[in-house]
C-alpha cells in the first residue's frame, strides 16, 4: 500500500473517530458534519475492512483493530504535524516553539532546571515539557521517540538511535543517620541484609543489576516512581537506596548520610537520545547544542559530577555555560541562527 494511494485526511478523522468514540463529536473536532464523517468512517471500515467502532447498548466500542490504532494513529498524527511545522531557520530568541523530553525526576532535577534557565535567557519563546518515561525501556521504540524530541537516559539502557553526551555521575547508597547497624563503613553484607527502597523496580538502574552479579538480591520493602522521594523513604528507617551523587547533593535532607557503595558500581553518563527524523531539523539543532552546552557547564564540585565532554552522533556545542556558587548559570551562547543541515 503506498501513500500516493491514501487521502492523508483520513489520518485525522480516523484519530477523532477513535478518540471521540462518536460520529458526531468527531466531526465538531475536524470541522466536517455529521454526514462527512460518517461518509469517512464509511471510507475507512473498508480500507481496514474493519468496522473500527461498534454499538453497544446506547453508545460505540472500538473493535479489536481499533484499540491497536488508537496509539499509532495519535502516533502518525504527531509526526505529521512535525513535518508540516518544520522550518528551515531557527531563530532562538524569535521562535515560539514546544519541545517534549522524556526524563526521570532525576534528569529534570539534576540538568533539566539548569536547561530551562539557559533556554529562558536565549530563546525566551520556547518552552520545555517534561514527561517521565515508560518503566521499561523495551517500551522505547522508535515510533515512541518519533513523537518527542528527546530522551535523557544514561548509556547501557537504550541502543540504535543518535545521542549526545550530557554529563557524568556516580552512584551513593544512602542510609538513615539513626541506623546504627551502619557504622563507618558499608558492606554488601548490609545490602543483603537491609531492606531497600527503590526507583521503580528494582533493577532498573544499572548500578542494581551489578549488585544480581555479585549475588546481592535486594529486599525491597517500598518502592516508588520518583528519585527524590528515596531519601523521605530512607530517613529514620532501616532502609538503603541507590541514588545519584547530583541528586544527594541537591536534596540535602537532614536524617540521611550518603555513602560510597561496597563496590564497582558502573558509570553513570547521562545523555540525551532522538529519533533520527529530528537530525537535521534546526530548532532540534539548536536544543542539542544548548543541552551540549548546559551540561558541559554543570557544577562539578557541588554535585559530584564530572562534566563529559564526548560527544556522541550529534554536532559539537557551540559556546558554553558558567556555573556561579549561587546555582545561577551565566550563559555563553554560540551563534542563535540555525538552518537546515
């Protein structure tokens, strides 16, 4: 079936038709009449030779087929919108443009605030959205990424797609200050013995599958969908958690120590991941060049980082960020007129 053959406007009654679940309102929601909708849905129950939506009692179900086009077209539909919005010049501090990252509270914490500060200084009409990823990164496809600008995610999760290199991290382990069966010094024998509070599930950082390799199986007494809450969850408890050094450095939660764990934990180098259709898009040019930037310039000494300068498949920053012993970030930009490369 090729797409010379297909009237692409169907692409937009089919997703009003599944979303809405009724002739009529999806009709309201392109701006056709009822008889053109459901003219429409005539025209799309025999391309997929499927009725799509079924009456049941006083209202419509989506048959089988139906439920499977929901995402997908909502998924078409964004990817669409993206080609038809493509511009060949991004003027930074002209444009007025959303774009959507996926990242852990960590992310947005530790990068992300410092991200929206620089885009707040050079491009004051963009605005950035921030949503959490799926729990397993097997859910990462490319029709997913296809529909954001972005993923931050350190390496050794997600494979096959371009990144640029953001910063470095390593892992802490953090105990209460009242556990007393941590005295100095922590062993794998606590980790085994203690219970934990985890991100997610509890192999979802690389740092815990290394504890599997050593024959450490964690005892997970609670576990939630957010980094920062781990300290709330350790404080007062008998309770460990892995965490990022950035991120114990931020939280400064009285009642929690941060430790070093009792062994080899893997390096944690956070990069943002795309789609490859976003790579010559300029707006997309300029936010991986500013994230470049913005990491580069992160305040090692503060959060126990080391800024990476490696760069993966994306072009080098231009220009770069000052960190302040306020948290304030003076920005050095590069040239803000991008084009099409």
């Amino acid at each position: 079936m090729y797409l010379s053959g297909l009237d692409l406007n169907l692409v937009l009654s089919l997703r009003a038709l599944l979303e809405e679940r009724n002739v009529t309102r999806a009709g309201r929601r392109v701006g056709l009449s009822q008889p053109a909708m459901s003219a429409a849905l005539g025209r799309l129950r025999r391309h997929f030779d499927d009725d799509l939506l079924v009456r049941a009692g006083g209202q419509y179900e989506l048959t089988a087929l139906g439920r499977v086009l929901v995402g997908r077209t909502a998924a078409a539909c964004d990817v669409l919108e993206r080609v038809f919005t493509s511009r060949a010049d991004f003027v930074a501090d002209r444009e007025e443009r959303e774009f959507t990252l996926l990242a852990s509270d960590y992310a947005v914490a530790v990068f992300g605030a410092a991200l929206a500060r620089a885009a707040h200084t050079e491009a004051p009409g963009v605005r950035l959205r921030f949503c959490r990823p799926p729990a397993d990164p097997a859910d990462l496809t490319e029709t997913a990424l296809s529909t954001v600008d972005g993923l931050l995610l350190p390496h050794g999760l997600i494979h096959g797609f371009p990144f640029v290199d953001l910063f470095s991290d390593r892992w802490a382990v953090l105990v209460a200050e009242t556990n007393d069966e941590v005295t100095d010094r922590l062993t794998l024998n606590h980790l085994e013995r203690l219970p934990w509070a985890t991100y997610r599930r509890s192999h979802d950082t690389l740092a815990a599958r290394q504890l599997g390799a050593l024959g450490v199986v964690p005892r997970v007494e609670v576990c939630a969908d957010s980094f920062q809450s781990l300290p709330l969850l350790v404080s007062g408890t008998r309770r460990v958690a892995l965490v990022q050094h950035g991120l114990a450095a931020l939280s400064g939660l009285p009642g929690v120590r941060v430790m070093e764990p009792p062994y080899e934990t893997p390096p944690l180098r956070e990069a943002m991941w795309w789609h490859p259709v976003h790579t010559h898009d300029a707006g997309h040019i300029w936010l991986r060049e500013t994230a470049a930037r913005v990491g580069m310039g992160l305040d090692t000494a503060a959060c126990g980082r080391v800024a990476d300068a490696e760069r993966g498949t994306a072009d080098d920053a231009a220009g770069h960020v000052t960190a302040g012993g306020d948290d304030t970030y003076e920005i050095h930009p590069g040239p803000a007129h991008h084009r099409l490369r």
